[in-house]
C-alpha cells in the first residue's frame, strides 16, 4: 500500500461554481491528487444532483486528461461554505494509475489499490433498502470488473440520508445494515471485515465509497478494541426497527474497529467512526467535551502499546474527520481537540450521528511506525 497524505482545503459563501474554483485553485499547490471528497449542502436533491454534475466538470476541467474520483456529500461544512479533503501522495515514481469512471487502481509491485470515489444508485429517491442494494450491486459490478476479490475492501465509507428516520417501523441504518450484510455474505470474512464509517446526510440518498487491496502487503488485519464490543457482534437490544420476511433478524452493523494495512517497519491504520460507546452502551454524558474526551480515549486505545499488535515506535494521526450533531458544538470541540490533538489536519462538518444520543463521531487515519526488532 501506497503511504498517502491528506490536506483540507475552505472557502467562503458564494455562487457554487465560485466555491468550486475557489477550492481548486487552492490545490495547486498540491502534487499527485488521487482523490477529492467535497462537503457542503444544498437544498434539494435536484440541487445535490446538479451540484454534483458541476464539481465533475469543474474537476475534469482543472486535471485534464485524469478522471479523478470525487465525492459530493450533503453534510454542511462548521468551516466555511464548501470544504474538500484531498488524498494526495508524494511521488508517483514506479506507480502505474489507471482511471476507471469514479475511481482509480494504483499498482507497484507490492500489489493493487482500488479507491473510488462517491457512488449512488440510479434513483436516489426510492427506499433506503432499494438504493443500498443498487450501491452494493454497484460496487460488486466494479471489484469483479477489476478483478479484486468481494474480501478485498479495507475501507468503507457509508453516507446515508437522515440516518436515524424510521420509514414506518424501518430505521435508515438499520435498513442499510441489513443490506450490507447481505451483500457480505456473497464472502468469507474470516480475516476480518473493513473498517467503516456510518454517518447521516442532510440528503443525497445512499452513497457508498471504499478502498480495496488485491497485493502482496505484509500487514492486512482488523484491529480490535477492548473497550468496545465489535460493532458487528451488537446484541439485538441496541439495533432498532422491527424485522419482517425478509429480514427475520436485525443485521449488525459489518465492520471493525480498526483496519491495519502496510509493511513490517510502517502501517497505516484506518479508524473507523467511533463515538463515546463503552462495551455496546453510549456513554450519556450530556457534554460534548466528556462525549469527546472518550471519544478520543477509544480511538488513542487503539494504537496503544497495549493493544497494537506490533511494538511501536512511533505513532501519528494524519486525519481526524469530525462529524458534530450540531454547529453549537465545534467551538468546545475545536478547542479541546486543538490542545490536545494539535498536529492531525481536522475536517469539522455537521452531520446526524447514527444513534440520537450521541453529540459527535470522530474518524480518522494513523501512520504507525514500528520498532524492527519486534517483528
């Protein structure tokens, strides 16, 4: 795997396509962009749809001769009107890319890295179950095509409109989950599932973007955490909807805390959404700095010499995506996460989280590098 780079890039109010040229023109500075994730908000769905259509243009116009993958996600900035995350690495020497319609391969002779951008269903508007089934199927469509395993997805990330709405007895996430582990269960995921983030949007339906491996890469394992029950081992008490024919059982959510990927000497660690949930139950702390004090407390766990499975020597988060409830909360947040976490580039956006009670979700990615000795 490819060591990769991150950079958040703001921009005032104004008319979208200026907003889009603003945020452009800033990446200039910036070699060898693989990948850039957009957010902002827009008022229907027609507008997210043509919003979407002018950041492609603007995009394809700007990096002629590539097809970048991009991602278009209805969750309003907490800095500025329109914000990007840009993937970008430091050299493409002895690296192959080859561009496919919204997202990429690199390939070295380590191995295949498959990143996509944002991907939708024909129809937005139907059912939540109708539109995840769509995205997976979409997504199986692109692995067999490229010819990367179902198993080979490390990274996920799973953006579903007003996440926590129940459409009769049928919540949002819980419908997502029950297709996603259909889905997954066309493999075997004995080796551990993706790391993942489930997230709400203010609209833009489902979407669905990931990361696959298909190489020769040492480390490729699911990190657990201690102070956490895995998401996909949930009890049914904590999933919520009723089941039906179809689905005689609530699904569990289907990923891991964590996901490491690299070599011997350096990895990188993938976090998934974490919030403050101990064991399976959400800590209730009605403040926003304790929900993100245990937050972080989950997350720095993680790759702690206690439970990182290889001695470290160092480690350093190199992005750290905040979602907050609500735009109250990034002053007291910002404040706390500048003291205490102050080297990581953090993106701050407003977005529902997937249980009520719970103010924020943090993710993130961490470079690790080990001691030799101990491999």
């Amino acid at each position: 795997m490819i060591s990769k780079n991150y950079a958040i890039f703001t921009t005032g109010g104004a008319s979208f396509e200026q907003m889009c040229g603003s945020l452009l023109y800033q990446m200039k500075e910036k070699d060898n962009i693989l990948k850039i994730v957009f957010f902002g908000l827009s008022k229907s769905n027609e507008e997210f749809i043509s919003h979407l259509r002018i950041l492609r243009n603007c995009v394809d116009a700007s990096f002629p001769g590539k097809l970048l993958p991009i991602c278009y996600v209805s969750q309003c900035p907490l800095v500025g009107a329109l914000n990007a995350e840009v993937l970008h690495i430091s050299s493409v020497k002895d690296l192959t890319i080859t561009y496919g319609e919204n997202y990429l391969i690199l390939e070295n002779e380590s191995g295949r890295e498959l990143i996509t951008g944002g991907l939708l269903p024909p129809d937005i508007t139907t059912t939540i179950s109708i539109q995840s089934d769509a995205v997976f199927s979409l997504m199986e469509e692109i692995l067999v095509k490229e010819n990367f395993p179902l198993n080979s997805i490390v990274r996920q990330w799973n953006y579903i409109e007003k996440i926590t709405r129940f459409d009769g007895h049928h919540q949002h996430y819980q419908d997502f989950n029950d297709s996603r582990s259909r889905f997954y269960s066309k493999s075997d995921w004995s080796h551990g599932y993706p790391a993942a983030t489930g997230i709400g949007t203010h609209l833009g339906g489902v979407m669905v973007e990931f990361v696959a491996l298909s190489g020769n890469e040492t480390i490729n394992m699911a990190l657990d955490n201690p102070l956490q029950i895995s998401a996909h081992r949930y009890s049914q008490k904590v999933l919520l909807g009723e089941t039906d024919k179809s689905t005689p059982k609530l699904a569990s959510p289907k990923f891991e805390r964590a996901r490491i990927i690299g070599s011997p000497l350096r990895q990188t660690v993938y976090i998934s959404g974490t919030a403050a949930i101990r064991g399976e139950a959400s800590c209730l702390a009605g403040d926003v700095v304790e929900q993100t004090r245990i937050t972080m407390e989950n997350i720095d766990h993680l790759t702690s010499p206690d439970n990182y499975p290889f001695p470290i020597g160092t480690r350093t988060y190199k992005l750290l995506r905040v979602y907050l409830k609500d735009d109250s909360l990034i002053e007291d947040v910002s404040r706390y996460l500048s003291v205490n976490y102050p080297e990581p580039d953090k993106i701050y956006i407003c977005a529902d989280v997937c249980r009520d009670e719970l103010l924020l979700e943090i993710e993130g990615v961490a470079e690790v590098v080990t001691i030799s000795e101990g491999i």
